[in-house]
C-alpha cells in the first residue's frame, strides 16, 4: 500500500517565548516581524511550496496576536485553523489537541524555526523507510541546549536526550529540529488534559514500544529564532543568502534592498544593501540605512542617523545622528538624538531613549 501524500501541517505556536523576552511582552512568538511579515508567514510558504494547504495552529499564549497577524491565511494560499488550549499543555499535548482536525500523514513543526529544508524529500525518507515517526535532525555547535536524538545505523531512532547538563558527555551532535512528519493515529497515545512533552515523552515512549522512528539527517538551512540573537541573526541570514528567501520582505527590490510601498529615502540618504524598508518608512537626509537592516514600517530615521545590522519593527523614530548597531527594536520605541544603541540591545516595545544615551557600549 502506498501512502497518501501528506496535505496538513500541525504548528505548535502556543509557547510564552521566555527567551525572546522582552519582545514577547509585546507580541507572540509566532508573530514576531521577519523581513516585515508575521514569522509564521515563512513556515506557511515552506509548507506551500510543499502542497501543504491545510494548517492547524496549535496556540495558546497570546492568541489574538496570531490572529490579528495571520487570520485565515487564505492570502498566504493556506487554510489556517486554530485550536487554543485554555492553559498551555506542552508541546505534546498542543498536538494532541489537533487530533480530531487531522488525519493520514502529518507534518508538526515548531513554531519558531526558520528552515528550507526539503519536505518533499522528507516525505520520500518516510514512506521508503516504512516509518511511523520522522524527525528532522540537523547538526548545530552548542547542543546541550536542544534535544540530542541518537541514531543506529540503519538511521532508526535510538535514544532522545533533552537538553543534557554541562558534565554529562556529549553522544552526538545531532539534535531535534522540531518537524516531524507522524502518523496522525499515533496522536492517540498522547493523553488529553494534561501537560505532555512531545520531546520527554511523546517519542522515548514510540521508542520504548518499538514504533518505528527514524532520525532524517537533511543539508538544509536551519535555525531556532527563539532568542535575540539568532532572532536578529536569521534575517542577516536571509538579507545575505545564506537562507533561501521562500517569501521575500513587502515591496519593490531596487539595487538589491526592498522598498516598501510608500517608502522613501532624501537625496543624500544611504540605503545600503541588503536592507529591507518597510511600507511608509522615511528616512531623512544624510542618514545611512543598512547593510543588514529591516525597519519596520512607518519608522523614521532622522538626519545623519546610521542604522546597520539592526531590527526594528514599526513606527520606530530614530533621532538625529543617532546610532544603531546590530540591535533589536520593538515597535513604537523612541531613540533620542546622538544616541548610540550597540550590538545585543534588545529595546521593548515602547521604550523611550534619551539623547545621547549609550547603551550596550560596543557600538563604534
Ligand atoms: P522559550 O520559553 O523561550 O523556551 O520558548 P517557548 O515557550 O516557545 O518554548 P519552546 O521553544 O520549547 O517551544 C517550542 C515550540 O513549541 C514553540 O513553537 C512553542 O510555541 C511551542 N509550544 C511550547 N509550549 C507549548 C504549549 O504549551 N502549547 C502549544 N500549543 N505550543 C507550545
């Protein structure tokens, strides 16, 4: 029997986003800008460049923030559904949650990883090698802070270790990506009602029981946004190709920056690329914009001022000869005059910056 081609897609979009604080105060996870479109907006493009049409949300924190961003997703040639868990049930039982909404074979992704990965060929992996369970590996520097998935030579999964401590040694270097291609009947074994991990529980017991689950070891781009840095990392990734751009930034691309609709820069302005201006952004004279920056739109730079490296989201004013470098800004901030805001600031939304303020100390 040949299995059908997979058509839905779980995402687990119900966290707080602990470590994206404080911008999460502000706005889910989810939908945090990137390259100015709610993030989810670039899992939704994979997933439809994959014939994957029918998404079900699995949210919880912060759920009016995904719907006023996302809506039905019909513009995005999606059908997004929601189900809302009223307290939060983990990862395992976000997508437990899902179950009466989906059948046959299913993608589940986490909700905040920004990939290119191939989910064709994923589905190909799966049905050639008769599994229950596919999870997406990737290969990454630091982790201890993801969960270690343990292969046998055959690439059947052996052992899951989540997050194991600084003394314990390393057994491969091979983690969970977070997407998972399942047999949506497995779903049942995740008990209701409660809070279930899809990493703790969910698959060392489908490991325990014999079910077959296989690691997918793929070249793809991939990275967790879950914090500032990798956050404001994943758009220069983006910006400077070293991701596939599925879904590129609103506007016109001129001279290798976009311009969004309403966007403009004085005469003796810079715009350096790569560098995405959101719809209504002004940017006054002698200011340079870029490379590396997205603003937000309706953001203004003022005279002289220098943005590069950053992320700021809308309605940001930046004030005359102000200084902006490889920082994070939530919308509606305002940065006074000669300020100078260096790498791995993270601005909350709203924040008020007085003239010539110095802040992270390294911005030169
Ligand atoms: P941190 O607090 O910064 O770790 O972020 P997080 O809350 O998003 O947790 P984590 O990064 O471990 O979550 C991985 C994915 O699962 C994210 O896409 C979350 O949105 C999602 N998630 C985490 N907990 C829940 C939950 O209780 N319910 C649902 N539906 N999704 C969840």
């Amino acid at each position: 029997m040949t299995a059908e081609r997979p058509v839905q897609a779980v995402i687990l979009a119900g966290g707080q986003g602990t470590r994206l604080r404080p911008l999460t105060h502000a706005r889910a996870k989810p939908v945090v800008p990137l390259l100015n479109r709610p993030f989810l907006a670039h899992q939704l493009a994979l997933l439809r460049a994959h014939g994957i049409a029918d998404v079900i949300l699995a949210c919880s924190y912060r759920v009016d923030d995904v719907r006023r961003a996302l809506g039905d997703a019909e513009h995005l040639g999606v059908s997004l559904r929601y189900v809302v868990e009223e307290e939060p049930l983990g990862t395992g039982g976000g997508v437990r949650n899902a179950a009466d909404l989906a059948a046959g074979t299913i993608f589940v992704l986490n909700g905040d990883i920004l990939t290119d990965v191939d989910l064709s060929a994923m589905v190909r992996f799966h049905e050639a090698h008769g599994a229950r369970a596919t999870i997406f590996i990737t290969r990454v520097a630091d982790p201890r802070q993801y969960g270690l998935v343990e292969l046998d030579a055959d690439g059947r999964v052996r052992r899951f270790r989540e997050k194991p401590p600084a003394d314990e040694p390393l057994t491969t270097d091979t983690v969970n990506a977070g997407a998972y291609l399942l047999d949506a009947a497995l779903l049942g074994r995740i008990p209701a009602g409660r809070v279930v991990s899809i990493e703790r529980e969910f698959f060392p017991e489908l490991i325990a029981d014999g079910i077959p689950c296989f690691g997918w070891p793929a070249p793809a781009y991939w990275r967790d946004i879950g914090s500032p840095a990798a956050y404001r990392e994943a758009q220069l990734d983006l910006l400077e190709g070293r991701a596939r751009m599925l879904l590129p930034p609103p506007g016109a691309l001129r001279d290798g920056s976009w311009f969004g609709d309403g966007a403009v820069a004085a005469a003796d302005a810079r715009i350096v690329a790569p560098t995405a201006l959101g719809e209504r952004v002004h940017v006054a004279a002698r200011a340079r914009v870029g490379p590396g920056a997205v603003v937000g739109p309706e953001s203004r730079i003022g005279p002289g001022a220098v943005v590069e490296g950053a992320v700021l989201w809308e309605r940001v004013e930046v004030g005359e000869d102000a200084l902006l470098q490889g920082c994070v800004v939530g919308a509606d901030v305002r940065i006074g005059a000669r300020a100078r805001v260096g790498p791995d600031v993270v601005l909350e939304s709203g924040a008020v910056i007085p003239e010539r303020t110095t802040l992270g100390g390294r911005a030169s």
